[in-house]
C-alpha cells in the first residue's frame, strides 16, 4: 500500500511538471485512411506528423505516398517512406500541395524513381515501423528499415536541419527529388553547386503540374532553396527524366506506369556545375561506416535563392542538431504559454495538440528581411507585419480566427494585412475565398474573409488600413453575393452564407458611422427570408427563374448545399436567430428542432444526416441551444463532443482538421466560450473541461492582463453549470462579450450534475 501511494504520487508530480509542449502529440490525425473502422476519408484528421514551428514558412515531415487523395503527405496507415519534404498543409480535404524538396538517405544502387507502395524495393522508398518511429513538437525520428538508416529532422521558421545515422556501407548517399509535389509535380527545376558542400536552385510549381485541387486551385508558385551538406561534394550527381511534349503531368501522373518508365530511365549527369530540366533529381554519395552521421540543412524561400540563403544564416548557424530542436521547442513554449489548463492528462494532450494545430496556419509567407511574392508576381517588402499565407477561409472564420482574436490579435492583424496586400496587388480590389500561396483558389464558397475583418474590425482590432480592409469587404460582397435577386439560383449555402457577410459589412459600416451606407447590407442580410418554403417549413434553393428546387426531404444532400444537406445548412442564420426563430413558427418550433437535430447526431459524431461535427457548416449549432429554453443541452452536447469527437491518438480528429478549425472548436469549447456569430462581440458560455483556464492578453491590444474561467466541482459527471460570477458578481446570463474577456478577471462557474 505503502509503495502504491509513492508511485502513484511520483507519477502526479511527473504529470505536474510536464510542460505544455510536452502534451502535443503531432500523431494525433496524422491518418488519410482508416484502419480503425470510420470508412470515411472526411473522418481523418489529414494533418502531418514532422515538424516547424510556430507559424512558420518551413513543415518539415515524412511523405509515405504521392498521388491520390493524400493532401498532407503522410498517413498512419501505409507502410513505406518516400523521404522527408520541407512544406506541408495541414488537414487539407482538398488534392493537396506542396510537399517540396524531398530528402531521402539511401544505400546500395541509386533509385531515380520512388518505388511503389506495392513494390518499395523497386524504388527509393523504404518500409518503416512506428514502433521505431517518434514524434514529437521539436524532433520527428524513424528508422527506414530497407536500410539501417535513422532519419531525425529539425525545423526553423524558414530552414530546416535532418541528421542521418547509416550503417555501414560501400555506397551511402542523400538524395534529393527536386521534382516531387504532392498533388502532381513541379513543371522545372534547376540545380547548382556553389561550393563543395552546398547546392542551390528552385523548383517551378504550376498548375499544368496538378498540386492543389490538381490545378483547379491555381497553385502557381517557386520554391527557392541553398542547401549545405556537412560532408564535401565529392561524389556527386543529378538525374535527369525526359518529359514528352504534351505528357499529362497533373496529379494521375504519381500513379501512371508510363510516367514510371520515363523517371525509371532517367539520365544520370555525375559532377555538373548546373542543370535545368522537367524533372531532376539530385544525390551525393559517400562511404560509411557503422553508426556515422551525415547532416544537411536548406533554407527555403518563395521569393529568391538569396531569400533562402539569409534564411537559413539567420536561422540555423553551424551544425548543432540539438540546439534547433531546442530552438524550435523555445519557440512553441513561448507561442503557447498564452493558454495554460488545469485538467486531466488525457484532455491536456488534446487541449495543448489543438493549440498546436491552430499554430501551423496562417503561416509566414515572408523571408527573413520580409521580402514576399506578391499577388502581382512581383517582389514587395512587408512593412510593420508579417506577409502570411494558407488562409482556409471557409473553415477558419467559425472558430479559428475567433480564438486567435483572444488568444493571438497579431496573427489575426498580420492575416488582415496580408489579404489588403493580395486584394490590392492583385488588382482584384477584392478578398480571395480560400487563398493559397497568392491564389485565389475559388475553394468552397461564402466570404469568409469578410468575416475574419468584421469581426477584428468590430473587437477593436484595427492595426491595418480600415479604410481599405471595408472598401474590399464591400467590393467582395458586391461581387459575390445575391445581389438585388435576393438569392443564389441553385444555391441554398452561398445565399445563406453571402447574407451573414452582408450582415458583416453592414455591422461595420454602422461602427463606422456610415449607417447610411450600411441599411443597403441590413436589407441584404434579410435575404435569407426568400429561401425559406413554408410549404416544407425549411429552407430550400431557388432555381433561377424563382421556383423552388425539387424537394427530396431536407436529410438530402445536394439539394444546392454545399458539403452539407437543407437540414445542417439551414441553421446557417447567425446573424438574426430571433428571424430565424420567427420563420420557423416561434420558440417553442425552433427548440423542439433544435433539440432533434442534435439528437439525431451520430453516438460518436461521425459523418451524419443529422448534427456533422466532422464538417464546418453546423459548428456552430450546439451554442444555438443557448437561446432556447433549455440552455444547459448546449453545456451537454459540448462537453459529450469534446470527449467523444476527439482523442489522444492518431484517430483523434473526427473529421479534417482543416488548417486549424477542428482543433480550434476544441480549444474554446473546451475553455468555455464560442461564438454564434463571428463579427458579434458575444461569445455563448458552455461548460468548459477543465477546472482552470488561464489567458495571458497581449498588452499590445489589450489591457487586462489575463483572463480565469474557474470551474469548481468540474468532473465527468458535473457538466452543468449551476452558477455564475464575473469578477465577484452573480451572471445572470449565458454570455459573456469580448471586452468583458480581453479587460482581464474571472469568470467562476459552480458545476453540478443536475440540468435545470
């Protein structure tokens, strides 16, 4: 008995003195397919399990298959390694991106093309085990098993570093696939050494080659890098693959034999100064003996070759592997020490890996002098913020940018300069839908970036040019929207959608003080109203000459919604619930829907008719409870969702993680707080998971210092609260403002286990 206590209290005091990076596990919906019986690719989380930092330019993970549905690289379940690739996208449900620069240690013959996940000897790729692979938020590791070889990488903002342990060997070497993307393949490379132990060139990316949405998101982009090695060029070489004129070269082509046959027979050119080409590779090689080490380390840019020298010389002096990892970890313990819980071991995994998941994106998209391509395709300098990209807009304005509003203003500052930037560069003069490294890519549908700006703009963050940030709001819902028609014909989500963001310009046109500006967005805000059929009392799209689409039942999908079916999409009213609530025949309709609805939600919130909490369109329904009768179903449908949609392994996420907003809803849910409506000041309260919350304000936007929400006698069981203070004084509400948040204090709940 005696021993038990002491062990048990050896293993509190450990837990205590875990720090918040040690709680993040990078596995956690590192999956594209499913072993564990979900069956459904919209399930997996989708994200990728190496490394970067916060916010950063360089995602330095391990890619296990190109080609096919398989947007961030990697997924748990497949069984070899292609090599290690220094960008990434997180969580994408899109034909992914990116996945440049791929690095992979080698032994034995010299393979040009990758191999296949069905014959790995045949190529360069390696069976791996996860029994010897680890990751973690400073350091990825794995041994490839077909060659003895341990692979552990190392990120910096712009750079990153991975040391190789060979065993011996006649022939090592590290190759480089200059050609690889995920989603297709980069178009043109160039390669060339500047001195015995460093390489540099860019790798041409359009979308003739595939990547995102394989071309049909527009990815058009270079990546620039300078490459040293810690053992001298000595032995070196690049191959080579002839391109036929005309050959397809979009996404399809990572699975076409015939495209196999033209890497498989590629020319190997041995010692050249330079080479440019449709699909290069390049190697260096070198004898080794049992346990020696190789390194190499890039810096990576999108502006120019010398953008990712002086990247990689600020970011990563010499060759000291474990001071970048100590680095990295510096740096994702100061990015997260503005949230700090009190909880269970297993909630703290998931509450500090969602905060880390919401830290990827928007990433940097600037070079250290921050120099950034702009959306003009010419070079520009940000001047007082940092020039980001990978804006997942119709994801991220639910929850994303909402808690990156209390938790991180100047990320949301830098988005907002950013998107004025491509609006204006651009000659658009309005804001992209889902932007990816300057494209606008078209994907899904709404304003959403109109969102994000209303809702700084009317939370008093304002550190941008206001005046531009609402003329391209207007101009983006001018364009997109139902203009004087009322609705979008064939459509039910992009009418429901452009009225919130015509009720997000109105909502700061009337701060503005341009109320007369601002009645023209009111009305339009209304328009929701024409796509409401009292005959099936929901909503339902419109065809173009004003009659309504052939009616399936609203359970239906593709009934004109998007990703969703009339019943998911029709509670998309945040803007004016008390309409919606009127339309649907009062309180007492809206609740007893409502509350069927929820009801009818999957028991572990998988894919559903009903209540989807693996996709974005109702994430916000749960809060909704909040205004009927009955609010304490709002803290019990939010705390069942925090426990059962998400865990602590790789299945961990529901659904996508979509570039931060899976985890996101995590985080504020979890915290006890969520909007209805981004571009409103109120945030719904819920039952929060842990006994303690602690948010450390930035002094640079706000003045409080930090904000407590205290949960006495929070358990499993005690999930409703009882009674509310704010600083002291009885909260006769379930809500609670901004600046009630961002003023600093506490919020105390006393929990109970009794609904009422």
């Amino acid at each position: 008995m005696i021993l038990a206590a002491v062990m048990a209290a050896t293993v509190a005091m450990a837990a205590q003195a875990r720090d918040a990076v040690d709680y993040v596990n990078p596995m956690i919906g590192a999956t594209t397919a499913d072993e564990g019986g979900r069956g459904d690719v919209n399930e997996l989380g989708k994200t990728f399990p190496g490394v970067c930092t916060p916010l950063g330019l360089v995602q330095l993970s391990p890619d296990t298959h190109t080609g096919g549905d398989n947007g961030p690289g990697y997924s748990y379940h497949h069984k070899t390694i292609e090599g290690f690739s220094f960008t990434h996208m997180s969580g994408i449900g899109w034909y992914g991106d990116l996945g440049n620069f791929l690095v992979m240690p080698t032994t034995g013959p010299l393979h040009t093309f990758k191999g296949l996940d069905s014959d790995p000897d045949g190529g360069y790729r390696s069976r791996f085990s996860h029994e010897r692979e680890r990751a973690a938020i400073d350091c990825y590791s794995v041994v490839l098993d077909d060659y003895g070889i341990k692979a552990e990488l190392a990120a910096a903002p712009r750079s990153g570093m991975l040391r190789f342990t060979y065993p011996e060997a006649e022939t090592a070497r590290i190759q480089i696939d200059l050609a690889r993307r995920i989603g297709g393949t980069s178009t043109e490379q160039m390669v060339e050494k500047v001195d015995d132990y460093t390489i540099q060139g860019w790798m041409r990316c359009t979308p003739d080659g595939g990547g995102w949405g394989d071309g049909g998101g527009n990815g058009d982009y270079t990546v620039y890098f300078y490459c040293v090695f810690d053992r001298p060029l000595e032995n070196y070489g690049v191959w080579s693959a002839t391109i036929p004129e005309g050959t397809d070269r979009h996404n399809q082509s990572n699975d076409n034999p015939d495209y196999h046959n033209f890497i498989k027979s590629a020319r190997i050119v041995t010692n050249p100064q330079k080479v440019r080409g449709k699909h290069l590779g390049f190697f260096t090689e070198f004898p080794t003996r049992n346990g020696d080490k190789a390194m190499m380390k890039a810096g990576i840019s999108f502006v120019s070759i010398d953008g990712a020298r002086r990247n990689l010389e600020s970011d990563i002096k010499g060759w000291n592997f474990d001071a970048v990892r100590r680095q990295a970890r510096r740096l994702w313990a100061d990015a997260m020490s503005r949230v700090s819980v009190k909880g269970g071991e297993r909630e703290k995994t998931i509450f500090y890996t969602s905060l880390y998941h919401t830290l990827i994106d928007p990433r940097c998209f600037s070079d250290v002098d921050g120099a950034y391509p702009g959306a003009d395709g010419k070079v520009h300098y940000a001047d007082g913020f940092v020039y980001r990209t990978v804006f997942s807009g119709w994801d991220v304005f639910r929850s994303q940018f909402p808690l990156q509003t209390v938790i991180t203003p100047r990320l949301v500052s830098d988005e907002i300069n950013s998107l004025i930037q491509m609006a204006d560069l651009s000659g658009r003069k309005y804001y992209p839908r889902w932007e990816f490294l300057n494209s606008y890519s078209g994907c899904m549908v709404g304003n959403p970036a109109v969102s994000v700006v209303a809702d700084a703009y009317n939370k008093g963050i304002r550190t941008y040019d206001t005046g531009r940030a609402v003329e391209y709001a207007i101009n983006s819902v001018r364009k997109f929207g139902t203009n004087e028609q009322g609705f979008v014909p064939g459509s039910l989500s992009e009418t429901l959608e452009y009225c919130y963001t015509d009720w997000c310009v109105a909502s700061m046109l009337h701060k503005m003080g341009r109320s007369d500006e601002a009645r023209e967005f009111d009305r339009k805000a209304q328009a929701y109203r024409s796509v409401w059929d009292d005959s099936v009392k929901w909503f339902r799209s419109r065809m173009a000459d004003g009659s309504w689409m052939p009616w399936q039942g609203r359970k239906v999908h593709w009934q004109g919604c998007v990703e969703s079916n009339n019943y998911q999409q029709g509670w998309f009213v945040p803007h004016d619930i008390d309409g919606l609530k009127e339309l649907m025949g009062g309180e007492e309709e809206f609740e007893r829907d409502l509350v069927a609805f929820m009801e009818g939600a999957e028991d572990k919130f998988r894919w559903s008719d009903y209540y989807n909490h693996p996709n974005e369109p109702d994430h916000h329904v749960p809060f909704m409870l909040n205004y009927t009768s009955r609010p304490w179903l709002t803290q019990y449908w939010t705390r069942r969702i925090c426990d059962e949609a998400y865990g602590d392994d790789v299945y961990g996420l529901c659904g996508n993680e979509d570039v931060g907003q899976m985890s996101a809803w995590y985080i504020l849910a979890s915290m006890g707080f969520h909007p209805v409506c981004p571009g409103s000041d109120r945030y719904e309260i819920t039952s929060p998971v842990f006994e303690r919350v602690d948010i450390t304000l930035d002094p640079d936007f706000y003045t409080g210092g930090k904000f407590t929400v205290i949960a006495r006698n929070n358990s499993p069981a005690n999930v409703y609260i009882k009674s509310l203070r704010l600083n002291g004084r009885t909260l006769d509400r379930l809500w609670i403002t901004h600046d009630e948040i961002t003023s600093g204090g506490v919020l105390e709940m006393e929990m109970t286990a009794e609904s009422r």
